[in-house]
C-alpha cells in the first residue's frame, strides 16, 4: 500500500474535488467540495505530528500526538459538514 493512515485519507479527500471537476459535478456542489478539500489538507496536517512525534525535542511524543488528534477532530468535522452540502446542493439545489 502507498499510501496509509491520515496521509491516505487526506490525499483521497484533496483528490474528490479534482474527480468532481472531472466528472463535471463540482460546479454543483462547488462550496461543498471546498469544504472536503481543506478537510484534506487538516488530515495530512495531523499526519505530520506523528512524524515530529519521533524527533522528540524539548516536546514529547504525547504532546504532539494531542495536537495530532486536535486536528484530526477538526478534519473530521470539515469533512462532515462538506459532505452535507454537497448532498444538500446536489440533491435539492437546481
């Protein structure tokens, strides 16, 4: 597997928005799929603090792995929310 954890998942939501455009569907939903793309930059951002974890530093590991987890919370909840405006404008919206 390439890609595995946050950075897969980021990289799958960065990716929605381009199979969108290429689909031709994001012009519908295009508020939505910004939404999913910043989820996706969130994601990757949280899959950085594992790598600071093991520089150690004057921080320790647990420390970076709260601030990891903080992001990931907020990923989820910005994919949460872009994923119910795109089912919102693409379903009701004309």
């Amino acid at each position: 597997m390439v890609f595995e954890g946050m950075v897969g998942l980021g990289i799958a939501l960065l990716l929605a928005p381009a199979i969108a455009e290429y689909a031709k569907i994001r012009h519908k939903a295009d508020k939505g799929f910004n939404w999913i793309a910043t989820s996706g930059v969130f994601f990757l951002f949280a899959a950085s603090f594992t790598v600071a974890g093991t520089l150690g530093g004057y921080v320790g590991e647990p420390v970076w792995a709260g601030i990891g987890s903080i992001f990931e919370v907020v990923g989820w909840l910005l994919a949460l929310i872009g994923t119910i405006f795109v089912g919102y404008q693409i379903l009701f919206e004309k």
